[in-house]
C-alpha cells in the first residue's frame, strides 16, 4: 500500500486528493473507497494508506484507510 496525505477533500461533492508520500502526482480519491463505516469523509492533512489503480483519467486511490486525526 502506498502512504501519503489528504491534500483536500470536498464532503458535498465526495472526493478530493492524496499527495503520495514519494512524491509524484497528487492521485484521486473518491468517498467510495474510503474504508470505514457511516459517512466517509476525509480531512487535510490527515496521513492515509490507499491501492494505486489506473483509471480512464488517470491515478486513483483504491482500499483508503488512516488511522488518527489531520496533523495540525
């Protein structure tokens, strides 16, 4: 799994970006792949572990899961 963190999220629209921890480009993250129960959202800052597939529009993030809250 790769590692990086939250660049932005939109909860109205559900999604926003990673930025890899490698360095890269920033990869896509939608609410669906987030992995946990209830509403899925995602903060800025906030470190997570995701899957990298290719999509049609590039890299997106797959199996997103974080532990903890967005470093301040």
């Amino acid at each position: 799994m790769a590692v990086g963190k939250v660049k932005w999220f939109n909860n109205a629209k559900g999604f926003g970006f990673i930025v890899p921890e490698d360095g890269g480009d920033d990869i896509f993250a939608h609410y669906s792949t987030i992995q946990m129960e209830g509403y899925r959202s995602l903060k800025a800052g906030q470190e997570v572990k995701y899957d990298v597939q290719q999509g049609p529009k590039g890299l997106h993030a797959e199996n997103i899961d974080f532990n903890g809250e967005p470093e301040q």
